[in-house]
C-alpha cells in the first residue's frame, strides 16, 4: 500500500521569505515602457537611424518624408512620440522643426534593462 507523504503546513508556510519591495517602481516603469513603446515601431527605429546618421547631429522633418515613404503628418507623430520618450530633441526654425538625438539618450536604453 502506498502512502502520500505527510505535509505540515506550518513548516510550509515559512519556506518562502515576504516578497520585497519592487525593485522597479510605478511611475519608473511607466517611463520605460514609453521608451520601450516608441521603439516597438520600424518607421520610428528608422527615424532614429536617419537623425543618428546624419553628419550634423540633426534633422529637418522636411528631410524624413521620403526616407520612409510616409506622409509629413505621419512622420511628425512618430517624431513626436520619440520626443516624449526623451529620445529625440525638437528645435523649431520658422516653420521647420528640426530632430537631434537627446545626449546620451540611445546609452540610457541600452542600460535600460540592465536595471531590472
């Protein structure tokens, strides 16, 4: 005959030690997963790639249009959620905006996860 092990639950109870604090708090996370969200997107990693790449540091939304294909309306909401995560900076001349990367900003989400 076989018997099943006896469990005493009072010793069970105290194996696992109280969960700690969240390493990651709300409002933290919050701002990761908007730098993690504007990175989700291709047409955005491309606007990244194109202002990076660009010999002076900047570029006019005029010059992003036709890279991606895209319409200048579509272009300027990419931008500006890329912005809003702190990636990008924006600098309006006359009716122009121009784009540069935010120092330090592409090192930030490289360590980014490294954080967690």
């Amino acid at each position: 005959m076989n018997s099943l092990p006896v469990i005493d639950q009072a010793s069970d109870d105290a194996c696992c030690a109280p969960a700690s604090a969240p390493a990651l708090g709300a409002e933290e996370a919050k701002q990761k997963a908007l730098v993690f969200k504007a990175l989700a997107d291709p047409n955005r990693l491309r606007l990244l790639s194109i202002v990076k790449a660009e010999s002076s540091g900047e570029s006019c939304v005029c010059d992003l249009t036709d890279p991606l294909d895209l319409g200048q309306p579509t272009v300027s909401h990419h931008l500006k959620i890329l912005v809003d995560a702190g990636l990008l900076h924006r600098e309006k001349r006359g009716t122009w905006a121009y784009y540069s990367l935010v120092p330090g900003a592409l090192d930030d989400v490289a360590g980014l996860l490294a954080t967690l």
